[in-house]
C-alpha cells in the first residue's frame, strides 16, 4: 500500500475515529506501520482492544483503493493531514480528522471565514439577519462556514451566494449525498465557488451522532462562530461550545427574550458572548485573526497624501473592504475615516459600493 491508500484504509475503519487513529499513528509512525504491527502488539494499545486490533489485522487493502477510485469518477478530492492543501486550521485543533473529502472548487490558500450557525426552526427575523450578516461578510471576502442544514445554515449559504462570496458547507454525511435532500440544488451553487467537506466515507448516511462530530469542523475551519437564532437544545450551541475548546471566538444575535428560539443565543451572550449586531461587530473583533490584503500593484500613490489618507487607503485590500472593517485596521476613529474615504474618493483613488463597501480604483 502507499502511504496515502494505507492512511485512507485506517480512516475507512469502523470504530477508529480521529482520536483512536491518532493514537495508532504516534505509537507506530505511520499509517503503513499500523497495519505492518501483528494482532498482539496492536491490542497491547489503549483505547483498540482485540476485537479493533483484529479488524485491523483483517482490512483489505482493496477498499481504500476502491474508495479513490470512486472519488476520482465523482471528482472529489482527498486532502489528508499533514499535506499541502489541507487546512491549517484544522489541523491546529485537538483532534484533526486523518482526511477531508472535498467535492467544488478547492481554496487556493484555506483563508479563516466566519461560522454562521443557528437552529433549524427558525423566524423570518433569524433568516433575514443569517442572510444580511453572512451577505456583508461574503462582500468583504470572507468565506463563510456553515452545515447545509434547514433554517440558519441555509440562509447563511443563501447569503453569501447573493454576495457571489465563498461558502463551505461541513456536512453530516457522505460529501457524494445531500442533506436535507431539498438543498441538493444549493449545494450545486456552493460547490461552483465554494466546497462541501466531510470526513465521512462516501455513502455516509447522516445519523444523529454524526452531526455534533461534523460541528467542531466547522467551528474549526472559522476564526469565530456567529449564533444566529438557537434554542437551549440547539446543536449550534455545541458548536459554539466546540470553538471555545478550540479557542475561537463566539459571538451571538440577541433575541427577544420572550422568544424560545433565541433563548440559547441570549444565554450564550449572557454566559460572554461578543453581542453582535451588524457585520462589522465580527470584522472589528476578527481583525487582527483575519488575513491581511496583499499589496495592491497599482499606480504610485500621490506624494501628497496625508498620514491618515495613507493609512485607509492601505486598509482596502485588493477585493471590497467594508467600513467597519478599514475602522478596524486603521484604529482610526470612524468620524476620521469617513472624511478620509470622501477624500480619497475626490482623488479618484477609491470607490464607494453598496452596502457601505470600498475598494481601491486601479
């Protein structure tokens, strides 16, 4: 087996998991040494046991090749942990899947988005705020991460896709199926510009234990996660429990207080939850996590600019670069930056677009 059929097949094992398989890896170096390891040294391990160190024992090598096979026909990719093209973020958290399938168009560089997450019941309130949040950081280039399910997830996809931005979909099943079967059209649209990532082996049918497992991908992939509209009983609060672990920032829509559907997400900003309210509450607070905009090859700058002009006129990246998000780089007051973007704008060096976003003229 190479070194990538032989990590497939661990990955493919049932009852291996991440943690397990992590485990297997540390104590024999490679994925080929595991399966190279007899039944006797294997079972010796904590956590595997006789009964998974046979099933290792008896793998057919035949069946991570199978696997590939049928990536290849269906034009899925493999990213497996540890080579380029996986995200680094991922592999910053405390238990990594061994491998991503990936279906749609993959990131040239894996930027940290933004998770919106919210409940699959949901109000015309907790949909239109998913969309117009999600919209105005889609604008500003960053990717937003949700889970393709009903209500929250769907409007957050939604959002983005209005913003022609870039959106991941982390799914509970097999990234060759689509569920909720009503969305098979809007994972079409994510995978134009955007992927769905799962670790499930293909054909993987979403269960109820693997939608917690698929949450801390997403919260993993993000640099924070926004709760949108969550009940106490949500899964997006154990995403949003997921990030904490992972040391990401959680921030949540307040609702009213009367509402079922946001008593989770009022708790989490009473438990110190960033109180979001617009999008530029996430830039601000992201600002210094989220990547710098290369240099603009552009004309030379006038010599004449002043300090301040200087400096927002850095802060616009080569793509839209909302408001509160050239507040954010600048440290500048936004009284400041307002007059500062009207001037640039006389110069003829920038140009304001919808919904309060800039970018730089060439």
């Amino acid at each position: 087996m190479t070194p990538r059929e032989a990590a497939l097949l661990l990955h493919l094992l049932p009852g291996i998991g991440s943690a397990r398989a992590r485990r297997l890896l540390e104590a024999f170096g490679s994925a080929e040494a595991v399966f190279a390891a007899g039944e006797t040294a294997l079972a010796r391990l904590s956590g595997i046991g006789s009964k998974l160190a046979l099933e290792i024992v008896r793998a057919r090598p035949s069946a991570a090749q199978e696997e590939m096979a049928r990536c290849q026909e269906l034009g899925i990719d493999l990213l497996f942990l540890g080579e380029p093209g996986y995200p680094e973020a991922l592999s910053e958290i405390p238990d990594p899947p061994l491998l991503l399938y990936l279906r749609g168009k993959r990131p040239e560089r894996w930027l940290r988005g933004v998770a919106v997450v919210g409940s699959r019941r949901t109000s015309v309130y907790g949909v239109e705020t998913a969309r117009r949040l999600s919209y105005q950081l889609a604008y500003a280039g960053i990717p937003i991460i949700s889970g393709l399910a009903r209500g929250i997830d769907t409007a957050a996809h939604m959002g983005a896709l209005a913003a022609q931005g870039s959106t991941w979909a982390v799914l509970g099943c097999g990234v060759d199926r689509v569920y909720p079967p009503e969305n098979e059209e809007l994972a079409r649209r994510i995978a134009q510009n955007g992927c769905l990532l799962s670790e499930l082996p293909l054909g993987t049918s979403p269960a109820r234990h693997t939608f917690p497992q698929r949450n801390r991908l997403i919260s993993g992939l993000a640099s924070g996660v926004v709760v949108v509209e969550a009940p106490m009983a949500s899964g997006a609060l154990l995403t949003a429990q997921c990030a904490l672990e992972q040391g990401r920032q959680v921030f949540a829509v307040p609702g009213r207080i009367d509402n079922p559907l946001s008593a989770g997400s009022n708790r989490l900003i009473q438990q110190g939850a960033k109180l979001v309210m617009e999008a530029g509450d996430i830039a601000s607070e992201l600002a210094l996590w989220l990547p710098a905009a290369p240099v603009a090859r552009e004309r030379p700058l006038p010599p004449d600019l002043t300090e301040d002009e200087r400096a927002v006129f850095e802060a616009i990246g080569l793509e839209e670069s909302l408001f509160d998000t050239i507040v954010a780089r600048t440290s500048l007051p936004s009284s400041a930056v307002s007059s500062t973007l009207l001037r640039l704008e006389m110069k003829r060096l920038v140009r304001r677009l919808p919904g309060n976003a800039f970018v730089r003229i060439s």
